[in-house]
C-alpha cells in the first residue's frame, strides 16, 4: 500500500508532476481571460493597456515573490504593503526634499526594506511572536512611519522626463517612439535568482523544510531561528524592491498608503500554489499568480466591472486555490 | 463465548491500483475478545473502516445481529452499537472529561447545556467501570492512560455492543495496561463482542480468546489463543519465524572506551540527577514505565530541551551541548519516539530527509549537489534495505518500519557515533522489527554507541548489553545483562521514593 498516486494518466505526465497541476491550470485560465478580455474590449488591445498590466505586475511581483517565503516557513508577512509605501516615501523624501542623488533613494528605499525585514525575523524567530500577529503589528509601525518622515506630505519620484528620472526608465526604457517594459527583465532576474536560492541552496532547503515540519528540522542540528528570519529578511529587501518598482510606474504615495497590497500578493502566491500552511511552493507559480491578479485588475474595469466586482472576483479566485491546496493536503495525511 | 453477534463474510475492497482486502472473513460472538493480528499494511484498519463505514466494501457482507447491515457513515455505526477506540485519541484537550464523553449529544436543559447531569452520567460510567476519574478535570491534565479510559467510557455511553480497540496499549504503562485489561475483562463478562488490535504478542496471549490473522490484505485464519503459540501466530503473519531469545552475555568488553559521560543532569521537573556512561559498541537500554523520564533525559542530553544543571562528557571532553546544533556537532543523534512530528518531514523525497543533517556534505559551491546527495541517499537505502522506489519518492508513501530506516540513514550519513534510539520500534511491524533489530546489533558491532530507550520489556532483553532503569525522572537502577531480569526490572522501574 506505498503506492498512494491514484491520478489519471495526465496527473501522471511527468512533465505535468514536474511543473504542478495547479501552476498549468492557472496558467490555462490565465491564456483563457487574456483572449477573453482582447476579445472582447477593444482598450484591451492596446499597447499602453499591456503596459500598465506590466506596471501593475512589477511591484505585486516582487513582494509576493518574498511573502512566498514568508510562507513556505509557515508564517506570513503583512508588513509588506504599507511597508513598500513607507520605503519608497522615505527614498523619495531624501530625493526630493533633501537634494540626495537619486542613487541615496534607492538605497535608503531598499535599507528600509532589510531593517524591517530583519526586525520582523527577529520579532517571529526569536520572540517567538505568531508571524499574523508580529507583522501585522509592524504593518500599523511602518503605515505610521512612512507618514512621519514625509511630514505627512505625498512623495513623487522625479519624473521620466527630468534628469533624474531613470529609476522609471529602468522599467519602461523609450527605444524611439515606443516605450519597452523593461522591468519585465528585473523581475525575471530576481525570480531566477530567488528560485535557485530556495531550490538548491542550503538555506533554501532549510526554510522548505522548516514550513513542513519545523520539530525535526530543529532536531536535525539545524538552526531554525536563523533560516526562518532570512524568510522574512528576503521578504522585506523584495518590498524594498518592490517599492522601487511602484514609485517607478506611478506618480504622486500618499503616505500611510499601501494598505490592502499585501493581501493581493499573498493572494498571487497563493493561486500560484504555495501552501498557506507551509513546506511548499515556488517563485515560479507565484509570478503565474501575481500577472493572474494584475490581469484581473486591468482587465475587469474594461469590460465594465468595477473595483467592488474585482473584490468579489478575486475572492471566489482565492478560494477556489486555497481549496485545490486543502485537497492536496488532504492527500498527504 | 455467546452466539455470534458480527460476521464479517469475503469482505473485498480495491483502491486505484491496490487490493487492499481480498475475501476477509471474522466472525466475533458476544463475550468474547477477537484479536486482529497482521503486519502493518495487512489490512486490519481497512477492515475495520469498512465494518465502520467510513469505507463502503466492494463485496462481501456483513452481518450484525442476526440482520446484515452496510452503515454509510461511523455515526451509524456508532448508533447501532459498532463504536472504535482509535489508536490516537480523538479528545479536545481544553474541555472537561465530561463535555469530552457527551460530545455532540450534549444533556440539555431548554436551551442550555446541563452540565451538572453530564457529569453526574459520566461518573455513573465511571463507577461502573470501576476506574477513578473526576468528570469535571479538564481534559489535558490526565496522563495519556486516563484519557483512554475516557475514550471507553464514551464508547459504552453509545451503549456499545461492539467495542474495537485499535492498538490501546501503544502508549499505556504496565499498570495502565493492567487496568485496561482489567476493564476489558469485564466488558467482556457484559457479553460484548471485543474486537483488539495489537502487535504485542504477550498481551494477545493474556487477554484474547481467538486471533485472526491477516497478511497482505488477505484472510489468513483463525485460532483459539490458548491451543496456539506466540511462534504458531507470528508465522501466520510473517509466513517465517522469529525469535525473540534475550541477550545472554554483553557483546562489549569492560575496558572499551567510554565515548559519552553524563553527570547529574538535571532537567525541568522530568530528569532528577542522572549521571550514566556509555561505552563503545555498547547498545545501552534506558528501561522504565511510561513518564519515567527517559525520552526527556534523552532531549535534554541532545540540547532539544534546556537542561538546568549537568555535565555532559563526549570521549572524555567535556561539551556544553544548548542545542540540537551542538549535539550533531558532537556526533550524536537522536531518533525521536514520534517519527512524525520529530523525525521526518513527511510531504519531503527519501533523499532530502536523508541528507538533512548533512547537507554541506552534498554542495557544489553555493549550490545543493542533486546528484551526490542522491547517490548518498541511495546508498543507505540499499545499506539498510529500506524499501522504496526510489530517493524521490515522498516519505508519506513509505511504511513505518521503512520511515524509520530513513531516520537512521539521517544520522549515519551524518556519521553520528552516539546515536540515541526512543523507542524504535514502536508502530512498526514484526518483521521490519526484526530489521531494525539486525541493524542496530551491526551497527554497534562496527563501534557505534547506542542508547536504546524502550518501553517493551522484550525489546530491552533482547537487545541491551547492559540496563539503567528510570523511575519518576530518576535513575533508580543499573543492571548487567547477564543479571538483568524482568521481575529485576520492574522492581527498580517501581521504585518510587
């Protein structure tokens, strides 16, 4: 009775068990609702429409890419959302008000990012704090930080068009009259780099194998404590770049912004398939995840469907993937 | 023995890709206990799920006094009098015994619970099972034994003409062990039909009238239990013999090495000054009744615990052991009595769980070396025999007796030379058992030191070179082998101060 795999012959495929049925399946639906939404809007099928899909993908990308950690330890990271506010306001504010090169911003932005992250880790590694609760306390700090370094002023990163402005050029670099999504090649970057650290490092292994049973990872002379605050040190330099990201695409952060973000990047990593209660998942699927979410987000005000249907869409979206992860679990106990 | 209250007749039923009962007979009477007897994967819980209805059988039928039945559901069955007492306790730790045993059919008073009755119905259970529980403690202060009591008071609240017991005795005490049989005796002289599961041959020949024997999903047949021997039943269900002769004289020699020293270890209220040594090759056996502090001396000894005071001496060097990090670090190894939560993580391949603690042995640079850490992994499956298709197959789908030797493979390929053994034959099958035997007598044969707690008396004969004997978180005896005894200790294993 070892023999437990009761799939059918696709299940069995083994390049379907090697990408992951959920990943294929998402990735179904996703070319269904790209076809369906150029279909059937004609502002869909423009170019500046794909643009701002890609804008809208860039920073939910890179915070769901570090919340994926979060997560396979088996914890979470809330801080993320009004945390990628709080850093970008606190870049743009050394750029804009204090005269710092642009360089200073981008830096501070993502210094922010590592020291919020590190005090997350320690906050859940070693005070032992619920992670929910550790960074759903530091979400409230950074949401009130963000607001006191500007003086509670909005922040704009300099535009494209003055000298300063390259940070937005990184991701949206004019070759003649057309403008290229550039970041698209960042995003990779960093999910290729983040891939190959979770699936063939030590520390990687060590955060997967923490998520699924974290007693005998402990008792296998590893220290845990260590592993899982790099979880959340990596989640908070990817909002860090993340925050890059977002003051690049748009114009003016309201301070204490960003709320609500964090929960449409756990949502990503979730469609893409990794397990809210740890020990699985893959960069790959979340970045499968977040461009579903970001599709939806654009797509659904062109076919007439306004930001109350989106929640609504994107919650049945969210239980239906949280099921497909219940019933996988139900198959290992 | 009654008149047959359940007949259980070619029962069959297929998973995708397995025949988990091929044509299955048992026939139970009323006043009679029926052990049900097979390796781990014969098929006794697919059995018992079926009679239970938690699985619908392909064919076959079963017949409950006198009608034949087939329960959609274990309410059902629970309703008509089948109940189970499940191996691990089904209990919500933060309610009272009393809210435990009238769960979901509480005693109302208009709207509200009455309490006040459920207690005085669960100390009348009590009392007729003549066993000492207050209904109003709360759930997780009772010792393990206790709950189980509870466990059989709920059972006959259903007013249960059919009780099974899956495995009862895994995690009791001798005394607790006396006391349930004790209560099984006379639910028995009640004219129920008790159906009981266990892989202790000893307590099948106590309590038993009748054994059924299953092997490979299959019926293999039935016996009187006195007319048979230990020996006549563990061939029906290996098919092969094993004995179980205790060790006669120390394997290792009186001047080998002492490689660890342990020296008045104190730990939370559980480990009373401990002091024991260990030598070369020797398989040191920690004997002891359930809660005497041996598997918490073991933790604290490898730092999963914090210790308050104690030292500890690995080859004459004195270490400061804080954590499972620094034990490893010393070459120890722990192989914990709850496989599950503390040995493997289950949803991961044979190789990942075998190279855990050894990790930076398998790098190429920056990056894990799939391909050395699979030709490792592989090489103790075929050094311990492990069976599984492959190193990439998830642990989940290997049997407890082959997730075992994945835990040991942990540990040697770490090249651990202490390696500390809790209990590690529990839930395993006779004749992975043996295997696991086999290899720990190599194993110490090649050098290796071994700390083998167990709490099967047989276990501890057979395998020990020589006995410390725990009592409530004290050391309370140490015994050769050659002038170790059963009755000698039980008598130190009972020496309360």
């Amino acid at each position: 009775m070892t023999d437990k795999k009761n799939g059918n012959a696709f299940t069995n495929n083994p390049l379907v068990r090697a990408i992951g049925l959920q990943k294929i399946v998402v990735l179904l639906v996703l070319v269904v609702m790209l076809v369906f939404f150029t279909s059937v809007s004609s502002t869909f099928r423009q170019y500046s429409t794909v643009l701002s899909i890609f804008d809208a993908t860039y920073y939910l990308a890179f915070l769901a890419m570090g919340v994926t950690f979060c997560l396979i330890t088996g914890g979470v990271d809330l801080s993320i959302g009004t945390g990628m506010f709080c850093y970008a306001l606190a870049g743009g504010y050394m750029i804009t008000h204090k005269d710092m090169p642009v360089i200073v911003g981008i830096l501070v932005t993502l210094a922010c990012g590592l020291i919020m992250g590190t005090i997350n880790g320690l906050i859940v590694s070693r005070g032992g704090h619920a992670p929910f609760l550790a960074t759903l306390c530091t979400m409230m700090i950074v949401r009130g930080l963000g607001a006191i370094i500007t003086g509670g002023a909005s922040i704009t990163w300099p535009s494209s068009s003055s000298p300063n402005g390259w940070t937005r050029l990184l991701f949206k670099i004019p070759i003649g009259d057309t403008r290229y999504p550039l970041g698209i090649v960042w995003v990779l970057l960093v999910a290729v780099l983040l891939s190959l650290f979770l699936n063939k490092t030590r520390p990687g292994r060590y955060i997967i194998a923490i998520g699924s049973n974290k007693e005998a990872t402990r008792l296998s002379g590893i220290n845990v404590a260590n592993y899982q605050m790099l979880a959340y040190i990596i989640s908070g330099l990817c909002t860090g770049l993340g925050a890059l990201a977002y003051c690049s695409a748009y114009q003016s952060m309201a301070p204490s912004g960003g709320g609500g973000i964090e929960l449409n990047a756990i949502g990503g990593a979730i469609i893409g398939g990794t397990s809210m209660s740890g020990g699985s998942g893959t960069v790959a699927g979340t970045i499968i995840g977040v461009c579903f979410m970001s599709v939806l987000q654009i797509g659904l005000p062109m076919i007439g469907l306004q930001a109350n249907y989106q929640q609504i869409i994107i919650g049945i979206v969210l239980i239906v993937a949280v099921y497909i992860d219940v019933l996988k679990n139900k198959k290992l106990a | 023995m009654g008149d047959v209250i359940l007949t259980m007749k070619g029962i069959d039923k297929s998973f995708p890709g397995v025949h988990a009962l091929d044509h299955v007979d048992l026939e139970v009477r009323k006043g009679e206990v029926h052990a049900l007897m097979g390796e781990n994967g014969a098929g006794k819980s697919t059995l018992m799920k079926v009679l239970t209805g938690i699985y619908h059988k392909d064919s076959g039928t079963i017949t409950y006094e006198g009608k034949e039945v087939e329960f959609s559901n274990p309410r059902e069955a629970q309703d008509a009098g089948i109940v189970i007492v499940h191996q691990e306790l089904n209990m919500m730790g933060h309610l009272t015994v009393a809210q435990n045993i009238f769960i979901g059919r509480e005693y109302m008073k208009g709207k509200l619970i009455d309490d006040k009755r459920m207690n005085e119905e669960a100390r009348k259970l009590f009392d007729q099972l003549g066993i000492d529980i207050d209904p109003t403690e709360t759930m997780s202060r009772l010792t393990v034994g206790k709950q189980q009591m509870c466990e059989i008071a709920k059972a006959i609240s259903h007013e249960a003409k059919v009780i099974i017991f899956d495995e009862p005795s895994a995690a009791l005490t001798e005394a607790e062990i006396e006391e349930l049989f004790k209560i099984i005796r006379d639910l028995r002289a009640k004219q129920m039909g008790i159906v009981y599961i266990s892989h202790r041959m000893d307590e099948i020949k106590v309590i038993t009238d009748r054994v059924t024997v299953m092997r490979d999903g299959g019926y293999v047949g039935t016996l009187i239990t006195k007319d048979c021997t230990k020996d006549d039943i563990i061939n029906m269900m290996v098919g092969r013999v094993i004995y179980e002769d205790p060790k006669t004289e120390s394997a290792v020699s009186p001047d080998a090495p002492v490689v660890l020293k342990v020296e008045h270890l104190n730990a939370g209220r559980m480990v009373k000054d401990v002091s024991f040594e260990l030598r070369k090759g020797e398989i040191l056996g920690f004997s002891g009744l359930m809660g005497a502090g041996r598997t918490e001396t073991a933790r604290a000894l490898f730092g999963a615990d914090p210790k308050q005071s104690g030292d500890i001496y690995v080859n004459g060097k004195k270490v400061d052991i804080k954590s499972p990090q620094d034990a490893v670090k010393c070459g120890i190894g722990y192989l914990s009595e709850d496989r599950k939560r503390f040995g493997i993580v289950v949803d991961k391949t044979v190789a990942e769980n075998s190279t855990m603690a050894s990790l930076e042995y398998y790098m190429k640079g920056l990056f894990i070396n799939k391909k050395k850490e699979n030709e490792a992994a592989q090489k103790y499956v075929d050094l311990l025999k492990t069976k599984t298709p492959g190193v990439d197959q998830l642990v989940v789908n290997l049997s407890g007796g082959n997730q075992q030797k994945v835990v040991i493979a942990k540990w040697l390929i770490r090249n651990c030379d202490i390696l500390i053994f809790d209990e590690p034959t529990r839930g395993i099958d006779v004749g992975a058992k043996s295997e696991i035997y086999q290899l720990m007598s190599e194993l110490a044969a090649e050098g290796k030191s071994i700390i083998m707690i167990s709490s099967e008396m047989t276990e501890i004969l057979r395998m020990s070179d020589r006995i410390v004997v725990m009592c409530e978180g004290r050391k309370t005896g140490e015994l050769s082998i050659e002038e170790a005894t059963q009755e000698r200790i039980m008598h130190a294993a009972t020496l309360r101060e």
